[in-house]
C-alpha cells in the first residue's frame, strides 16, 4: 500500500515527491545517526512523505522533545494524520517548508536544534530551494545541523552557498542509492546569521 501511494504520487507530482519509492529502513538510520537524541528539544522534518524517517525521530527522541513535520503533498499529508493519531509533541503541518520561520512562531518553537530533510532539492526550483535553504538557516541554533539526502552530489556545491560545512556519507542499502548530507555553518556565517536572527540563538 505504501509502495503504492508512493508511486501515485511521484507520477503525480514527479517534482516534488523526487522518488518511486519511499526511503528505506537503512537511509532512516543513516539520517538520524548523526542526531544527539539526549540534547535536542526541537527537531523539524521537511517532506515526511509516508514518515520513515519520522517513526526514527519518534522511537529515538527524549518523551518531551518536540517534532514538527512539514509536508506539501495532500495524499502523504492525510497518511501521517491517520499514522501518528495521537502521537503526544508531534505537530504535521500540510504547507511549504518555505514558510518554516512562520511555522515555527505560530507554535511558539524558538529554534530547532535538528532539521531533516527528505526534499528533492535537484527537482525544486532553484529559487524554492534558496528559500528553503536561507530560512533553514535562521531558524537553526548555532550548532544546529540540516540533514538532507539526495542521489547524486550535483546540489551539494548549491547546498554550501548556505551551509558551508557538510559531511557526505553514501547509504548503498536504498534504491536508488542515496547520499546523505550533515550541514552545518561555520563560525562566521554563525556570527552573521543570528547577528540578525538573535530570537533563534
């Protein structure tokens, strides 16, 4: 069934979904290997689609740290609502996740110590994902970390124009084989980042 919608819905929406198939058990552990579960309050997901990534963040987190997904598709939308019924610090918002910085204040979330990314930045319109990217970037603690997976490294060199620190590790275990990219700022693009974003630090 899930293998199903998936596929409906990249024929649908090719752009926006990026994949035939949802991610596999081993990209979800690769995706939040990298998390300190003991540390973080908030984390935010982009593009949950059928939520594999989700049920990790949920197993693995402290009870009280809250978990903000943020999905466009109606279809997925509807499918995590029915998934994650009554699931307690968990918020699904059916919107862009070009507009985090207004999410966030509407739920009264002061930063994110964790973003994770399941969007298909090298199918996106250059300018939604500059957006996405420049606003993830605000809302970010200092030593906050964006997570994002993609196929190819052909957007990595996009992706360093707004975090320039980024460790690649490959997930051979998906289909189609994935990249996984941990992305952080460096001290100065910190500095100059929350020098004007003062309420996320």
């Amino acid at each position: 069934m899930k293998q199903l919608l998936f596929l409906f819905q990249y024929i649908g929406n090719p752009k926006t979904v990026g994949a035939i198939s949802p991610s596999s058990r081993f990209l979800g552990d690769r995706m939040v290997e990298g998390i300190n579960f003991q540390k973080a309050k908030y984390i935010i997901e982009y593009g949950p689609g059928t939520g594999v990534f989700t049920e990790k963040l949920l197993k693995n987190r402290n009870p009280e740290v809250i978990i903000l997904l943020v999905e466009s598709n109606n279809e997925f939308y509807g499918e995590l609502k029915e998934k994650f019924n009554g699931e307690r610090y968990l918020i699904i918002v059916n919107g862009s996740a070009e507009n985090i910085e207004q999410y966030v204040k509407d739920y009264g979330i002061p930063y994110a110590d964790y973003v994770v990314s399941g969007l298909p930045f090298a199918s996106l319109p250059k300018q939604v994902s500059s957006n996405i990217l420049k606003n993830t970037r605000r809302i970010l603690k200092k030593d906050g970390q964006f997570i994002t997976f993609q196929y190819t490294k052909f957007k990595k060199a996009f992706i360093e124009q707004y975090f320039q620190e980024i460790r690649v590790k490959r997930e051979y275990r998906n289909f189609p084989p994935a990249y996984v990219f941990s992305c952080g700022m460096s001290e100065k693009s910190v500095e100059e980042n929350h020098g004007v974003q003062n309420s996320y630090c």
